[in-house]
C-alpha cells in the first residue's frame, strides 16, 4: 500500500467516524496511473460503500458533458464556433441567433434560467425542457458576459450532441468516454434501472434545506435566485437536495447538468484528459490546452461573484491543489473532480451526504493528496 493510499483511506475513514460524511469515495490518478481507490461509510443503510457504488453527483457530472462535446470535436463532427442554430434551428429566435457552441461551453449563452415552478418531473421531459430553452429570451446578449447555466447547460449540450449525431448524450456518453477507458458501468446521465442498486442514498443533514425565505434573502445579493420575467436560475421544487437525487425518475433522466457516476470514474476520465490512460487518451495535449485554459473571466452574471472558465470546465478550485492550470467541476452537493495538467493529478470525490456549497470533505483529501506530492 502506498502512502498516499494509505493516507488518503485514513482520512476518509475519520470523516465517517467524526459523522462529518455518510459515504465517501475518492480517486486519484497520477500521470495516468490510479494512486488512490479509497472508500468508507454506507451507501444505504446496510450497504458499505464499495468502489463501484454510484453517487449524485449534481455539477460535478458537467464536466463530463464537456468532455464529449470535445470529443465531438475531435472527431471534426463539431466547431468550437459552430452556431448553435446550424445544428438546432429553433434556437434561433428572440437575439439567439449568433450563439455558438463556444458561448455554451462558457456559460456565456445568456440562458440560466428555468421558469418558475419548474418541477423535477419537467427536468425529466427532455422535449418539454429542450422546446422552453429553444424559445427563452436570453438574459444578455451571447457571448458578451458569463454567467453560470445551472440546469439549462445540461439541455444545451445535450441537445447540440443529439442533433450533431442523432444520438442522446448518455448514448454518445458511453460510445466516446466511458467505454474507451472501460467504465461504462459507472459512468452515466440516465442510470439503467439494473444498475440504481448500486446507487448511494442521499440524506440532507439538519439545516441544509432551502426555504423560500432562504432564497428570498439571497436574492437582495445573488442573482442565482432572482426572478426575471417569470423566469428563475434556481426554482425551489427542483433544487438538488437529497431528496431531488433519490428520485428515481431523476436518476433515470437524461438530465446532464447532473449526473451519476462513482468517483473513479470521473477521475479516470480526467486522467486521459491529461494522458494516456492503458493506452487511452481522450484529447491532444494542444486540443486539451484550448480546453482547459481561460477562455472567459469577470463577474459572474448570475453567481454574483468572480469567475474563471475554460471550454467546459472552471479554472482553478480553492484549497490546497489550486493552481493557474487546475480545471474541472464541482457540485452543489459538495462533490467535485479536478484535474491538474502541470502535475499529472486528477482527483475526484463523491459523497452521500449533501452538503450545499461546503467541499471540506474535498478539501481535506486534496490536503492529503497535495503533501503526497
């Protein structure tokens, strides 16, 4: 057993001691190699964690959906500057009109926005949420601000890989990431019913539920939870709280703003970003560059605060890994995956216990995993 492995597992097994985690899985690769495949806790009640279990793992899965679109890419089926209305003309109204992929990737669409009382059974039915985007007013013009898509980065990406391919995204999911790197079993957007046996169990710990006071108070300071034109960035029926992912019809969904994966996974596939992984890799060092560097920075438009993101993924994590080339995602739920191109490491946690804007589980593995290094 390795130090940082041993480390790590040490680590992971005080959370679950100290009750500061339910289930918790991490993996770590280093220059395409797996260093760290530690486990702890339950999964459900009577079932421990294993390194297969599947996990919500809210935003964290947008990363994923990125990668495809990159692939897509890759294989000359997509331009980065390809209109979205080339592939999807009914996008193509109320100042749409010049939106291209790139403007999606960066968040700079100008469409973050669900109406208000959008319910999980709406982000459920792919149509219904693809026509309500298609025909949105967009917030600012495209491509001139960032501003964080929420759920609506999900059905963009979405859409433009299955009219790109005629293919759903879980489908082009599979076929370009996860069956090359041989994790098709733990990779997914809409989990297949014999597989939700794997799938953790959420609890939401006492305090963290959003109550419309709650979002009526941070609505004087974060426009996330403002309302415009009955349309909203966060409405409360179809937030991700435990609850939301233990649906079933969730978990089945083509949803990919959010997605179900188990944490080594996400960090294979962040490994063969930066590497071959037994003989896989999924982007060039220079395709890989344009996609993990800076395209966008400012004043998020919708978050209220600073923001850096490439092609897809956001640049840089506070903690004790963060760095200038450091990109990935996290999740709301307190689940994130990065990767680090200058190291070679690519990191990912995923968790049961939901735990709204708080990474310190994910803080405390990168502590470990940064003195490794």
């Amino acid at each position: 057993m390795s130090d940082v492995q041993r480390d790590v597992q040490l680590a992971v097994d005080q959370l679950i001691e100290s009750d500061a985690e339910r289930g918790l899985q991490v993996a770590v690769y280093r220059h395409g190699e797996q260093i760290v495949d530690a486990v702890g806790g339950f999964a459900a009640e009577g079932r421990p964690v294993a390194a297969d279990s599947l996990f919500h793992v809210t935003s964290t899965a947008k990363g994923v959906a990125s990668t495809v679109v990159h692939r897509l890419v890759a294989d000359d089926i997509l331009e980065y500057d390809t209109p979205v209305v080339d592939l999807w003309p009914e996008y193509g109204v109320n100042g749409k009109e010049r939106t291209t992929v790139r403007d999606v990737l960066t968040h700079s669409a100008g469409v973050p926005a669900v109406p208000v009382g959008t319910t999980p059974e709406d982000l459920c039915d792919w149509d219904k949420m693809s026509e309500l985007i298609a025909g949105a007013t967009p917030w600012w013009e495209p491509g001139t601000r960032t501003g964080y898509h929420p759920q609506t980065y999900g059905y963009l990406v979405g859409e433009i890989v299955r009219r790109a391919t005629g293919h759903t995204i879980s489908e082009e999911t599979r076929r370009r990431v996860a069956a090359p790197l041989g994790v098709e079993e733990e990779l997914f957007f809409a989990v297949p019913r014999e597989a939700l046996g794997r799938v953790a169990r959420h609890e939401q710990p006492d305090g963290m539920h959003l109550s419309a006071e709650m979002a009526a108070q941070l609505a004087e300071t974060v426009p996330f939870f403002r309302v415009l034109d009955n349309w909203t960035a966060a409405p409360l029926g179809a937030m991700p709280d435990a609850d939301y992912c233990n649906r079933v019809d969730v978990l089945t969904a083509e949803i990919p703003a959010g997605g179900v994966a188990s944490a080594r996974a996400i960090a294979r596939m962040y490994a063969a970003l930066m590497g071959p992984v037994d003989g896989v890799r999924l982007l060039s060092p220079q395709r890989l560059r344009d996609a993990a560097s800076v395209v966008v920075s400012g004043l998020d438009a919708v978050l209220g605060f600073p923001a850096k993101r490439g092609l897809g993924y956001d640049i840089g994590f506070s903690g004790p890994l963060d760095s200038p080339t450091l990109f990935g995602m996290a999740g709301s739920g307190g689940t994130a995956a990065y990767a680090d191109p200058e190291t070679g490491v690519a990191i990912a946690v995923a968790k049961n216990r939901v735990t709204a804007g708080d990474y310190s589980a994910f803080t405390t593995i990168s502590a470990v995993v940064a003195k490794s290094l």
